[in-house]
C-alpha cells in the first residue's frame, strides 16, 4: 500500500538523515495533558528541528497556534523519507521571485502576507473578500506527508500542514453550475521582482485551475504550513493550493482569488504552451513531456554522482484513490 497507516509507520522510515525529529511535548500551547490524551499522541504531529542557516517563518500569532495545535492524519502518510528542509525551503519554482530555483528563498523573505485577503466568487450562494485568518481558523488543520513531482521530472516528499479544499468550499455554498475552481496568485510587481521582469515568458498574474470534482477530493488541500511552521513566502505563503497527482506547478502559490465558474479557466502554463502543459496535468509516466521523458524522476537530494532517480509512478502514486475521477477518458489526448 502507498498510504499506511501512522501506527505502521516507523520514524527512521520518514525522517532523512538531516532532519532530526522529535516528538511534540505532550503539552502543546493551549492543549492540556488530558485533551492530548482524549485526542491520541500517536497523531501529534513532530517537532521539526531546522536547519540554523535558513530562516524561519513562522507567520502571525493565530496561524502558528492552529498549526501547534493541529495534527498529523494517519490517512494521508508514505513510507517514503521526507526530503532535507533544507531542499524544501531552497529548492523551488515560484517564478514570480526569479526563474532560478534558489531565486524564491533569496528574493522573497521581505514579502508581506500578514494580513491577506483572498475572494470568493462565481458560482457561489456566499461570495466575498474574506480575510484569511476568517477562512482558516474554523478548520481543525492536520499534517499531510504528501510526495511533490515537479513536471521537470524531479520530486520531493513534503510534510504539509493545511485544510481540505472541498470542506472549505462547502461553506461557501457552490451551485450546480459550478463546474470548474479557478485559482489566481497575488498581483503585486512591486513586492514579486518575476513580475517586473521584462524577461518574463508568463502572463500576470499566474492562474491555476481544477475540474470541480477534483477540486472536492479529499486528497486536493490547502496549506498554510510546512514542517510544523507556516509556510515560508518561497514555498507559497500564505496559502498554496497541494494537489499530489497533478505536477507541481498545478499547486499554485499565494493565492487571492478562487472563483468557481462554468467554464474551464484559462490557465497560466496552458496558454504559454499548450502543446507541452495540458490542463489536467496528471503525473503520468507514459505521457513524456515534449523535451523529456516522464517516466522517471530525480528525488531530491541528487547530485551528478548520486542522481537518486527513482520510476515515476502513475497520478504519483495515488491512482487508487484518483484514478476513477478519469474513467473514460484519453490521458494522452487529456494530459
């Protein structure tokens, strides 16, 4: 099985050699000995100790008490080791703060996401600009180890702490119209050099997109936070939606708008290239990208000595659980 549950996970099976992880103290913020008791230690999440090097954000009061106080679902775990923090908080792709992959944690630390404010609108009985902290502290958040494979064919395993999408969405009532969610980052070339680029290649602001249904699974999430802190401005703060069949750029970052439509969004990567970025962008092993193979991966950490290439696995190993939602249909010609 791909998904195991925590009792059947081992530490040192999740944990590689440069994090260190430790239990949370039974005592955590405002959860007492004997609320931790009601609710079971085997699901606090770690307490992750990071690399001194890098800095560490850990967002306003409110958000890094939800992410104290959450825990890890048993549902949503891999028997994979989660990759370094070091790689995670340094290796990315958020074009907005430069094209280079160290680009987004050199350029984006002074950016301002407290407050935030994201839209609700479309095909919605409860449209408005709702203030994050609003839209968030209702949700008990959880930690989800989820496996990331970049369409440039290399991968991460990620300990995400976040709020199922589709619940989040039920508040605000769809209609039956409703038959896609289109996503839009934060606009703002002043605080996102990549936007003020004139070697830009991308139309601003960049927008995502998802099919309703895939929008409501209970894999599809959004996160706040990242290895026990709130998620880091290079790794999306403060919201990035976490879709782990779909290659990474699918998981946009910074988000300020959802807007459910009835028709499908015209996506950012689609638009620029349609004949290499297809709409659903499934990870798919026989389905090699125009300019690469996609039939495996490099997991980082890799280097020219040691490439740690792995087989990519189809939807990225959650095709028991996805692989229904595109019955009928030609993942070739629907890539």
């Amino acid at each position: 099985m791909l998904i195991k549950k925590p009792d059947s996970i081992k530490s040192s099976e999740i944990t590689s050699e440069s994090v260190y992880l430790n239990r949370r103290h039974f005592m955590r913020g405002a959860l007492g000995t004997a609320a931790l008791l009601a609710t079971g230690a085997a699901n606090a999440i770690p307490e992750y100790e990071v690399e001194k090097d890098l800095p560490i954000y850990r967002g306003p009061d409110w958000l890094q008490q939800k992410i104290r106080a959450s825990e890890r679902n048993g549902q949503y775990v891999t028997d994979e080791k989660l990759t370094p923090y070091f790689h995670v908080m340094s290796y990315n792709n958020f074009y907005e703060f430069g094209t280079g992959k160290k680009d987004p944690a050199r350029h984006a630390q002074d950016f301002n996401t407290d407050p935030w404010k994201v839209e609700i609108s479309g095909e919605v009985g409860k449209p408005g600009v709702y203030n994050l902290e609003d839209l968030v502290k209702p949700h008990l958040l959880e930690e989800r180890i989820y496996r990331l494979r970049c369409v440039e064919a290399w991968s991460m395993v990620v300990p995400w702490v976040g709020l199922s999408l589709g619940d989040l969405l039920k508040k605000f009532e769809p209609t039956s119209k409703a038959k896609y969610v289109e996503f839009t980052t934060l606009f703002d070339p002043e605080q996102m050099p990549g936007q003020r680029s004139r070697f830009s290649t991308l139309e601003w602001p960049y927008v995502e997109g998802l099919r309703i249904d895939e929008a409501m699974h209970p894999l599809t999430m959004l996160a706040v936070g990242v290895y026990g802190n709130a998620l880091p401005p290079q790794n999306g703060a403060p919201l990035r939606l976490v879709v782990p069949w779909k290659y990474g750029f699918k998981s946009i970052k910074s988000i300020v708008r959802i807007r459910l439509t009835d028709k499908m969004p015209k996506t950012t990567w689609n638009q620029m290239a349609p004949q290499e970025y297809g709409f659903y962008s499934n990870v798919n092993p026989a389905v090699d990208h125009p300019r690469w193979s996609q039939a495996s991966e490099r997991r980082l950490p890799s280097s020219l000595f040691n490439p740690n290439r792995i087989d990519t696995l189809p939807f990225n190993g959650y095709a028991e659980e996805v692989a229904e939602l595109y019955r009928g249909m030609d993942l070739k010609k629907w890539y």
